[in-house]
C-alpha cells in the first residue's frame, strides 16, 4: 500500500534536505538508500497505479506507473545509488550531493507523471537543480552553468508553450485524452520537438551538453550524463508515440554527429559528453521510427546507456581525480598502475561499442535492426537510391557505430596506452571500485543473459517474439564495425591529432549569447535611461507651468501662426489675455471643431 500511495520522487528529496544539514557521512548515506529503494519500489509497484490529483486547479495525475515509467524508475534509482557511493568516495560534500539527489528526485518526478502539466513542472524543477549542481562547484562551472540555464530556460519555454497548446486543443492535460495518441495539432508537436530536442541535445541546440558537463566536480558529471537527456528520450515518446520520420532522421544524424566530434577532442570528459549525444541518437531513432519493437530497442538502449555512461564517467572520473589532468595528451600508460579503473573503462567501452557480449550490442543491434529495410516510414527518396532510400538511416547508425569504435580506442589508446606512465597516481579508492565493477558487471550480464533485459523492457512479449540477439548477421555485423573502427583510428590516428582545432558550432553560438546578450542588456538600460529622463522633463515642465500658467499660456499662445495674444494693461480680470486672430484662422479653427464633433457622433 505504501508504495502506491508514496511517488518515488517523495523520499529521494526528502534525502536531497537531509544531505544538505546533515554531516557528510549520513547524508550520503541515506541518499544512498532513498535511491537504491527507489529502484526497488519501481520493480514491485503494480502496473496501473496512480495518484489523481489538482495541479494548480488543473486535472491531474502525479504518480502514474506503466511499463515505461516503471523501468525509468529502476535504473534512474539503480544508478543513482551507485553515483552517491561514488561521491562520497570522491570527496563530494553534502551539499553538492544534496543538489544531486535534487535532480534525481525532480528526474523521478517527471517520468512518473501521468499527465504534461505535471510533467513540466518536474520539468522545470530538474531544469534549476541541475544548475545548482553545476554551480557548486564554483570557478569556470559558473559561467557553464549560465550558459546551461539559459539553453534549458528557453527549451523549457516552448515545451510548456507545447502543453498549453495542447490544452487549448483537448481541453485536458492527461496523457492520451479524448483518445488522441501525442500531441494535437500542427504547433503543439513542432514546439515539443524543439522544447524537448535541446534536453535531448539535437544538431544545433546541443552545445549546452559538451560546454558544461565536463566543467563540475567529476562525481557531478556522472548524475549529469544520466538525467537530463533520458527523462528528454522519454517525453519525447510521450509526444510521439507513433514516431515522426524527421525525428528518426534527426536520430540518425545524431549518432554520426556526435560521434564524429568526439573523434576531434581531447578533453576527457569533452568526448564523453559528445557521445551522449551520438548514443542518445540511437534512442531518438527508434522513438522516431515508432514500431514496437524500435520503440522497445530505444528504451532498452536507455536503460543500457545510463549503465555504461555512468561507468565510463566514473572510470574517467577516478583518472582526474588521481592525476588532476583532464587532457588525454598529457597521460598515458595507466593502465600498469591503475588496473581496477583501467578494467572498469574497458567495461564501459565495450559496452558502448557494442562488443557482442555485453549490453550495448543487444539494445543497439534492436534499433539498428529496425531501421535495416524493415519500416516503410522511413524511407525517403527512392527505395533503391544508393547509400539511401530505405537504407539511409541504417547507415547513418552504422558510420555511427564505427565512429564510437574509433573514439573510445582513441581515448583508452591515449590514457591507458600511449607512452610509458609519466606519472605514479593511486588506483581507485574502494568506494569508488565497488559501484564501477558493480555497474560494469551488470553491463556484462545484461549481455551474456538478453533476456534479463528484455524482461524489463516494454513489451517484453513482441521483443521475445520478433528479436533474436546472438544471430550470425548481428555478431559479423559487430565484429565488422569493430574492425572498421580499429583500423579507421590507427590509419587517421596522426590527421585527427592535428584537427583538434575544428569548432563546433557552441565556439560561434556562446560568442553570440555573450555579445548579444551584453548588447542586449545594454539596450534595455539605456532605453530605460532615457525614457526616465524624458519623464523627468515632462514631469519638471508640468511643475513649472503649474506654477505660473498665465505666463506659459500666453508664450503658447503667441507662438501660434495667425494669433496675436496681448495682455490687459488696464481693466478685465487680471491674468487674462486678448486673443486677435485672422479671418482665416478663425475659419479654420470652426471648420476643424465641427470635423471633430461630426467624427464623434458618426463613432458613437
């Protein structure tokens, strides 16, 4: 009873407040059960639940559990414990870990919602603790984090714009009321896309993604990877739950986007993050291709993502936290002397690549399997064009695949390989060993047993039925990506070192917000400024008319042409004035009081 009656966001922040009072230890302590129950609770709740209640004086449902909400559930608490050992290993105090679970309770709070205004409310709470996470951390985090807010303010923005839209439409705010499945219309669903495609880190509003996620304290980083973009996957599907062809397409571009930028990095953290970028592409593509099973694929590659992402956040995380370097050129040949990281990032990698075996090739191999020749709503052009048609974005996502090959050889090639060790650091203390072997072994098994996977999964009955993991095509299919990417690295190893200089479009974009946004603060001053010193000369003119308005009456009234004012000498009441006008202007005078008089009468 208590799990129904309790939404899983409710003890997570009520941790978030204890970690921020208590002392380290015990506050990390119980955000590390507040999670870990969390993940436990969502496995045993029952299929159905939910919590109507008035939002606001709207309508709406604040706990909903169905099979997709339930598995965000699992892992977003399952890794959420493993991130709070890790920070406490990691030397994150109480209040950084407290902003942490924040994030985590207000992630919780909006998959679990049954309806958008709910949604967006948790929406925009994940929004400004995610921020506050950022900030902690002080130094160069702070202007990131600016920068972070104002991509997520805006996205924000026109998400909650899409769900009054929707609203004004079907007159409701629930998931699928009056039978319609998405959103209504043609404006609610473009504003969704894009609200909801800068969470996601589309082509053009990603550059929040590798600007600030590499600035925080590592531990920060390994929640950040995990929340923002996969609570965006998932309202994503909520907005498109039959797909869209141009967001399966945005899918595919992303994964080669992304993948090709982090080729360009050498900053650790800089690469990771643009291949959440590239990974979440693969989620994309299946939402975007919208049969069950790409639909199955895309959260299962959730669920797998958060896994090995985490992993190799936390395994990259115990590099700089050891040698306090962040550039891979400037280590090499760690793994002789970190031998527990160096396993946890081969983990990791493994799994990202989609080495048969562990759980990146089984949820990955379901997307790119759908996209393969099988689904006529995403196919443009002629079927048989070459490189495209029915095959484009299939190719998309494999160039995608070997690109991830090529960057994280390069990355473990640099760290762990290159070179003789130049430094002696420490291994990974315990606390940190034991949530990355923990992570990676469960990256591991979800490989060798798929069925665990699919057991979690929606639609876990078509999944069985219809997907086959370990096929001769799969493995051959992974072991050639493997390939490819082992000899595109060594063969372009030299070229890729010097293109380091390439820009992304964020290098030209942050230029424009700093500017624009000092010229646009200035603007609004400096209007300000001088409307106050207009109304403070009208206001200064009235008071001295007001002081003597005989003497401004006159000096008006002789500046008009065809009037003569002079004063009483003698006789009249005092402070008066004789008006003499010319014939014509007096016919003018009557002629224009009539017009007026007349353009009352006929308005009224």
């Amino acid at each position: 009873m208590v799990l129904e009656s309790v939404p899983p966001f409710v003890p997570v922040l009520v941790a978030a407040a204890v970690a921020a009072i208590a002392p380290r230890t015990v506050g990390h302590a119980v955000g590390f059960l507040a999670t870990a129950g969390v993940a436990v609770a969502s496995l045993l709740v029952p299929s159905g639940t939910h919590i109507p209640m008035r939002l606001f004086g709207f309508e709406t449902v604040l706990f909903a559990v169905d099979d997709f909400s339930r598995m965000m559930g699992v892992i977003f608490g399952l890794i959420g414990a493993a991130a709070v050992l890790y920070a406490h290993a990691s030397e994150a105090d109480g209040r950084m870990t407290a902003a942490a679970l924040g994030y985590v309770g207000t992630s919780l709070g909006a998959v679990f919602a049954g309806d958008w205004l709910t949604l967006v409310f948790f929406w925009e709470l994940m929004a400004v603790t995610s921020t506050l996470l950022v900030w902690h951390y002080g130094g160069a985090a702070v202007r990131t984090g600016f920068r972070y807010a104002l991509a997520h303010g805006i996205g924000g923005s026109l998400v909650l714009g899409g769900v009054v839209w929707q609203y004004a439409a079907e007159g409701s705010f629930l998931f699928g009321a009056n039978g319609t499945a998405g959103m209504a219309g043609p404006v609610a669903p473009a504003l969704m896309a894009v609200g909801i495609g800068v969470n996601v880190g589309f082509i053009g509003l990603h550059t929040w993604l590798p600007d600030t996620y590499p600035s925080p304290h590592v531990a920060a980083s390994v929640f950040l990877c995990v929340y923002t973009t996969k609570t965006g996957v998932y309202a994503m599907f909520r907005a498109f739950p039959e797909g869209h062809l141009w967001i399966a397409y945005m899918g595919g571009a992303m994964a080669v986007f992304g993948a090709s930028m982090a080729l360009l990095q050498e900053d650790m953290r800089r690469l990771l993050s643009y291949h959440i970028i590239s990974q979440v592409g693969y989620m994309i593509a299946g939402v975007g291709i919208g049969t069950t099973l790409a639909t199955a694929g895309a959260f299962g590659h959730v669920f797998n993502h958060i896994l090995y992402k985490a992993l190799l956040f936390m395994s990259i995380g115990v590099v700089i936290y050891r040698t306090g370097v962040e550039d891979i050129t400037e280590v090499g040949g760690l793994w002789r002397v970190m031998p527990v990281t160096f396993v946890s990032y081969l983990l990791g990698a493994a799994a990202i690549s989609g080495v048969p075996g562990f759980n990146g090739f089984v949820s990955k191999g379901i997307v790119i399997a759908e996209a393969h020749k099988s689904v006529e709503n995403v196919v443009i052009g002629s079927k048989s064009m070459p490189l495209g048609g029915e095959d484009l974005l299939w190719w998309l996502l494999i160039v995608g695949g070997v690109g991830t090959f090529m960057s994280f050889i390069k990355l473990g090639y640099y760290v762990f390989f290159h070179g003789p060790a130049t430094i002696d650091p420490d291994d990974a203390r315990v606390g940190q060993a034991v949530p990355m072997l923990a992570v990676g072994g469960l990256c591991l098994a979800l490989g060798l047993l798929p069925g665990t996977l699919f057991g979690i999964l929606p639609d876990t009955a078509t999944v069985l039925e219809k997907y086959a993991t370990y096929t001769v095509p799969h493995v051959l299919e992974a072991v050639a990506l493997g390939t490819a990417g082992f000899v595109g690295f060594f063969a372009l190893k030299t070229p890729l070192s010097k293109a380091t200089w390439i820009p992304d479009v964020g290098r030209v974009l942050n230029l424009l917000v700093f500017y624009g946004g000092r010229a646009l603060v200035v603007g609004v001053t400096e209007t300000w400024a001088a409307v106050d010193r207009v109304a403070v000369a009208v206001a200064g003119g009235a008071m001295r008319v007001g002081a003597d308005p005989q003497r401004y009456a006159y000096r008006a009234a002789d500046r008009l042409p065809g009037v003569k004012a002079e004063t009483r000498a003698n006789g009249g009441r005092p402070g008066t004035l004789d008006l003499r006008v010319s014939m014509g202007t007096s016919v003018f005078l009557v002629v224009a009081a009539l017009t007026a008089a007349l353009a009352v009468l006929l308005l009224v």
